[in-house]
C-alpha cells in the first residue's frame, strides 16, 4: 500500500503501529459506536489499511507495535483469513461496515470492546492471549467454532441478535416450533478451547449460544444472561467440558438449555434460573457428570427436564422447581437437598415420563438412608411397592392389597401388632363369655381365652389352648376360623415384608 494514499485518519493509525500508541477518535459529546454508520473520513479507516498495518506496519528497534483504534469506523471487508499477526489488536468502540473474517487466523490478543459490528467469521482462530467481545453489540452470527483461546474469553454485556424478527418480549405468545428451519447459532464456540475462564456475565444473545464439544479449563460464568430462542435450542452445550464450574445465577433462557454428555467437575449453578421451553425439553444433562446441581430459589420449570443416567454428587432441587414432566431413570445421585419430607419428593417421581422407574426410587430411598432418616427411607418403599402394584396382574394386585393393609409390605410392621391385637381383645371378649367346651374334661387345662385366642391367630405357637377345646354354636366357629385365616395371613405377610425389607439393608 502507497503511503500517499492514505487519509489523515489512516495515516494517525499508521504511524502510531509501530510504538502501539493509542489513536482515539472519539469526541467529548460522542454517542458512541450505535451511531457510527453515519461518521465521515474524519474518523473512518479502510479494511485494507487496517490489514496492510498488522502485515507489514513499519517496526521501531526497541518498541512492542500494536494496533490499537477507539472509536474509528472500518470501511470495507477487514480479511485476516490465515494471517499470523504477532502483535495485539485492539479495536475499541469501532464500528465496522462488513463482516470481517479471520478464518485460520493467528493473533496475539484480540480486543473488539464496545465495537459494534454484523458479525464475525473466526472459526479456528488462534489467539494467543485473551479475546475480547466486552459490551459488543454484534448484529449475525460470530463464528469460533475450533478456536484455539489461550487466555480467557469475555463477553460480558456483550448483546448478539439475529437479523430474523426478534421473539415476543416475555410473557407474550410464542411462535411455534420449526426445527427444520433452526437457523445458524448466533454465536458459535464449538469445538472451541479455552485456556482460562469464559467470562460471560450479563450476556445477551437472542439466537442460539453454541458450545457443544468445547473446552474450558477454567469456570464458565453465565450469570444475569439472557438467552432468548423460543421454541428452539437456547444453549447447545453437548459434550461441554469445564475445567471448574458454570455458573448461571439468574439465566433466563427461553428456550432448551441442552448440557447433554457435559462434564462439570465443580457448580453447575442455576440458582434463581428461569428456564422456559413450554411443550418441551427446558433443561436436558442427561449423561453428564457433575459435582453439584443447584437450582436454589430458581423458578417452575416451564417445559421437561431430562437427567436421565447423570452422576451428580449433590442435587439441590427444592421440590417446586421440577415440572410437571421429568425423566430420572438411571439418574445417580449422593445427597440430595434440601431436605425435604418424603411425600413431597415422591411427588416428583410420579411425573417421570417414562412411567415407573424402579431405580429413581431406590436412589431417593439411599439419600434419605444417608442422612439417617429412615422414617422417610421406608416411605419411599413403600410407595414403590404401591407404584409396581398397578402394573401386576388382577391376582398378584390382590395379595398386594393384602401385604399393604396388614404390614405397609413390612415397612409399617405396627400394623400387624395392632390387627393381632384387636382380634385378640374381640375373640378373648367373645370366648370369655361363653367359653368353648372342653374335649377330655378330666384332662384338659384350666380354660384362658386369652391363651385360647393365641392359639388360634398364631400358627406355630402352641399353647395347648386349641388342642383342649372346641367353640361350640355359629358364631365361635366361625370366629376361630377367622382367626386362624387371619392368622396365616398375618404370618406370611410378615415374613414376606421383613424379607423384603432385609433385604434392602
């Protein structure tokens, strides 16, 4: 490029490359970037000057170059696709006209704070430092699919919209679904590693945020985003790695939060979260591996939640979070907080979409065995055994409703004690008023109801009672043959529930 080409504002930037000096064009009174469609030559630099500058700006012996630009206007297509650019780019509330495109680039450090812009192709991008999209306003999808972050990644406030019309502010109707018309994620991280935090904090992005297969070796932070595809995927971040946490105190995502095959070794913190997806999946994680869980003080899911075949060490969902549809199977949990009473977690399981699922009661059963309520442990069983019940045929339903009014299938064994006891006081009553006749009087005992009526209800005691005499009339026959039906009842009921709940120990 011709020196004598360039314009004064181009010729600022050119001579300041060489020492990294900072060439601001802004003004007191400045509005900003949001307005710089309409700044003149005065403040405008063509792509092909910023391009020519980052590969063959004059070098000063002793000095570090560095572009670095605020408030200027880039005209034209800025093509960086598979430069190498060996010092920083900061390009702070510029305005840029085009798209630029750093396909295969290889920069130092990359800083676009405050710039507004239409979009970004940077797949597979190398950044050596830190990469920059603070307080962007940034108009179509931003390509960093592959990029390569040595640093961290910030976009805090950054604001990424779609050129289709935007969604219906909360609260209004959404459109229908169209998965076959999904259009391109708005801003694209896949595949994407990062050497330190992906710093995000009140982002904004209304599209898709995509980091599926990405890597961050420290924490992901999402706290006070919003992410807005109604009816769409919200985040893609299947086969996520985190190196720390992710948090995303107050996400409002409207739309599915996919973190599918994630790994998350710390916090997966949704704390104060709305997750909204209604008629579909709000938050899929299913066959992730996470250290804890939190959804504390987050809102009604509005849509399912799927954590089917997850490893979570802590589960902190208070009860009225979950919606009306989850899917738990194969879910495995350490503790689960906080600690609530059994029929409110019991609720819960019976809005598993997939039905019965043995396992997510078993799971329930060991967290409250953890903690030493086993009050709430036996509830739990018990409520399993009365879900398995319905699926079983007429008879085995019928020996079921048996083993449940008797002993709660040998969870609530009282029960047994208190129907032993009541026929005992009705037969005792009864054969002490008219006392049974004896079957050898010179050889039989003297008569006890009491001892009697024992002997009838238990069958493998032997009191001599029953073998000495018989009920005589109607009614005492028939008393003593319930009672021994009764008994038998009892007594295989009772072995079978504290078979089963032995067997659980």
């Amino acid at each position: 490029m011709e020196i004598n080409t360039l314009t004064a504002a181009e010729r600022r930037v050119w001579d300041a490359f060489p020492t990294g000096e900072v060439v601001d064009f802004r003004a007191a009174d400045d509005p900003g970037p949001a307005a710089g469609a309409g700044w003149g030559p005065e403040r405008s630099v063509r792509a092909e000057v910023v391009r020519a500058v980052l590969l063959g700006g004059a070098r000063q012996d002793g000095e570090i170059p560095a572009l670095r630009m605020m408030g200027a206007r880039i005209t034209g297509s800025l093509n960086l696709r598979y430069a190498t650019a060996d010092c920083p780019i900061s390009l702070g509330d510029c305005f840029l006209d085009d798209v630029p495109n750093l396909y295969g680039a290889h920069v130092r450090q990359l800083n676009l704070s405050g710039s507004v812009l239409p979009g970004m192709t940077a797949a597979t991008l190398r950044v050596d430092g830190t990469l920059r999209l603070t307080d962007c306003r940034v108009g179509g999808p931003v390509r960093l699919g592959g990029a390569q972050i040595s640093g961290a990644v910030f976009l805090d406030r950054a604001r990424f919209t779609s050129v289709e019309p935007l969604p219906p502010p909360d609260g209004g109707p959404e459109p229908e679904p169209e998965p076959e018309t999904e259009p391109e994620p708005l801003l694209q991280l896949n595949h994407a590693a990062v050497g330190d935090d992906l710093w995000a904090p009140e982002l904004r992005v209304e599209g898709q945020l995509r980091l599926d297969s990405a890597t961050v070796t420290g924490s992901v932070h999402l706290d006070d985003t919003v992410l807005v595809a109604p009816g769409r995927t919200a985040l893609e971040a299947e086969r996520l790695t985190v190196g720390a946490d992710l948090r995303a105190k107050r996400l409002r995502a409207r739309g599915r939060v996919n973190l599918s095959a994630a790994r998350i070794p710390g916090q997966l913190n949704l704390a104060y979260a709305r997750l909204s997806q209604p008629g579909g999946v709000a938050l899929r994680a299913s066959s992730s591996v996470v250290g804890e869980l939190w959804l504390r003080e987050a809102a009604r899911v509005e849509g399912s939640v799927n954590l089917r075949r997850s490893q979570i060490e802590l589960l902190f969902v208070p009860p009225e979070v979950w919606p009306g549809s989850v899917r738990l199977d194969g879910l495995t949990y350490g503790a689960l907080a906080p600690h609530e009473p059994a029929d409110r977690r019991l609720a819960v399981l019976e809005r598993d979409g997939d039905g019965y699922v043995p396992y997510a009661y078993e799971q329930l059963t060991a967290s409250y065995r953890r903690v030493g309520d086993d009050a709430a442990a036996r509830t739990v069983q018990l409520a399993k055994q009365r879900r398995q019940r319905r699926g079983l045929a007429w008879y085995a339903r019928l020996w079921g409703h048996v083993q449940d009014l008797t002993v709660g299938y040998g969870f609530r064994p009282m029960r047994a004690v208190a129907w032993m006891l009541s026929l005992l006081l009705v037969a005792s009553v009864a054969y002490s008023v008219r006392q049974p006749r004896a079957l050898k009087a010179d050889e039989s005992p003297d008569f006890n109801p009491v001892f009697y009526s024992l002997d009838l209800l238990l069958p493998i005691i032997d009191f001599g009672q029953e073998r000495a005499f018989t009920p005589e009339g109607g009614w005492h026959q028939g008393l003593s043959y319930v009672l021994i039906i009764t008994g038998w009842i009892l007594a295989t009921t009772i072995i079978a529930g504290v078979t089963r709940a032995v067997s659980r120990q």
